[in-house]
C-alpha cells in the first residue's frame, strides 16, 4: 500500500494571461502539501478521465508560491478549456515521488481518477478497492 496523501486541493482558473504565458501560480496554502517540496521540478495533472500530462513545477522564492509552467497550455487546449474555467485539483503524493495533480470535485471521486491513471501507468491499480 503506498501513502499517498490526498492534502491539498485548490481551484485553478483558466485565464487568457495563464494560456498565453503558459504558467499557473498555484495558491499559497500549496506550501503546506506534503507532496510538493522546493526540490520538485515536475508534477503530473491528471483529468477525470485518467489521462496524464507531465508539467514543469517551479517554487518562486520571490513570490513565495509555485507555478505550472511549460505543459499547463496543453493541458487546456488538450481539454478543451475555454478562459473563465474553474478547475479543482487535488495534490496527491508522498513525498518523495512525482507529485500528482487530479481533477475532481471530490475526494472519493479522486481515489478512483487516481486508480485509473495508475492502471494505465502501471496495467494494474495498486490502491485496492474502492470505498
């Protein structure tokens, strides 16, 4: 069983200035994920369907915050994301690992976006049953 921590969600909106800049300031409280850490330098945005993107993830030390950055453009535009659209993302890691950022509503409908994209990472999912 792994740990992953499913402690952190926040709300991204699609903007036309994020879009051109190809860049998303995630909000302050994401310093307190146990799953991103200053020495991260990717992450993984999964949508509902399980389908992943790999993203460059920065820290700020100016602006104190991270950032998407180079991969968030095609996230949307893969999406079909029009300007003034509200993402959920939950941030799930442990840690240690590439860091994961799930689309979803809802925790319980996060477990099982991450158990898709984890049988499609790995051909089997390594989180169990579903509660």
């Amino acid at each position: 069983m792994s740990s992953f921590s499913f402690d952190y969600c926040f709300l991204a909106e699609v903007t036309a200035s994020n879009l051109k800049e190809d860049k998303l300031y995630l909000p302050v409280g994401a310093t307190s994920s146990t799953a991103l850490h200053k020495q991260c330098k990717e992450t993984i945005l999964v949508n509902k369907e399980g389908n992943s993107w790999n993203v460059s993830l920065r820290f700020s030390e100016s602006g104190g915050k991270y950032y998407i950055t180079r991969g968030w453009r095609k996230f949307c535009l893969d999406n079909r994301c029009e300007i003034g659209d509200l993402f959920a993302f939950n941030v799930v890691g442990d840690g240690k690992s590439t860091p994961l950022m799930c689309v979803c509503p809802e925790r319980k409908e996060c477990s099982e976006i991450l158990s898709k994209y984890l049988s499609r990472t790995s051909g089997e999912s390594s989180l169990g049953g579903h509660s």
